[in-house]
C-alpha cells in the first residue's frame, strides 16, 4: 500500500512496515485491535495552534491523555487549542484518527510525550484508516525533530 506518508518515509529514507487492516479504524483501540499491538504502542497524533495560529502536533501513547495544561508551560506559556476536525478536513485534508505526523513535516512544530521513548517502535498512521505504519522510534524523532517533554499522564 502507498500513501502519502509510506512516500514521505521513502523519500527520507527510513524503513518500516505498512499495517493493513480488515476494517477501518479510527480510535487508539480500533487501531491497536486491528494491529493486534498494546495500546501503548500506538502513537496518537493530536493537532493544535497556538496564540499565534502556529501549528503544534502533539504525541502520545494511544493509552494516554494529552494534558493541555502541561504543554502550554512547555511551548513556553503559549495556550495551546485543539483544531477541530472540521477544520482539520476543510484546511488540511485530513481524516481525525488517521494523522500521521508525517503529514505536518515542515508545517509544525512537535512535542513529544518522554514516555514514547522508551521503546523501540512505535505506530504511526498511513493517512488511511485502513492501514498503519511501524518505524523505529529514533527515524522518527530524527525527522520530526520534537521537544521531548512530559506531556500526557495516564
């Protein structure tokens, strides 16, 4: 399966593993059933802006909660709101439970849950909620380049 992202990880280099599904899924555990992974290696993608109407993507485990509070001190102070899917779908084209962060490269700025570190892989979207990605953790963080941060408790 190609798709937007499997391009974007190609055109930088980095292996990995598409993720078919049999159904569509658009939930961390929609996802991870269909995956037949752990929750928590699930990495879920949230879009902000800032004051300022910068882009922020936020990631955390699937078995986790984004503390919004905890990443406006980290961005500095900058209160930091949630896009809604509507405006996800009509600016960006996007599908909400299908983001993959590859889609916001040289768009935003990343945060980083700490906590997503520690392993070795992780699961990204294709783009489609018909499809996953695996990449190793540290491809990613060196493309995205995020603030690693302590932003999502649970």
């Amino acid at each position: 399966m190609v798709t937007t992202v499997t391009k974007l990880l190609d055109d930088y280099g980095i292996g990995y593993t598409v993720k078919e599904h049999q159904n569509p899924a658009f939930s961390c555990e929609e996802v991870a059933h269909e995956r037949d992974m752990k929750l928590s290696q699930i990495l879920k993608c949230m879009v902000g802006k800032d004051g300022n109407d910068n882009i922020c993507v936020m990631l955390i485990p699937g078995n986790k909660t984004l503390k919004i509070k905890k990443l406006g001190k980290v961005a500095g102070g900058e209160k930091i709101k949630l896009i809604s899917p509507k405006e996800l779908s009509d600016a960006h084209g996007l599908i909400v439970g299908a983001i993959s962060p590859m889609q916001f490269l040289g768009k935003a700025k990343f945060f980083l849950d700490r906590s997503v570190v520690d392993g070795d892989v992780v699961d990204i979207s294709s783009g489609t909620p018909y499809a996953g990605v695996e990449v190793k953790i540290s491809d990613l963080v060196r493309i995205i380049e995020p603030t690693i941060c302590d932003i999502a408790s649970g």
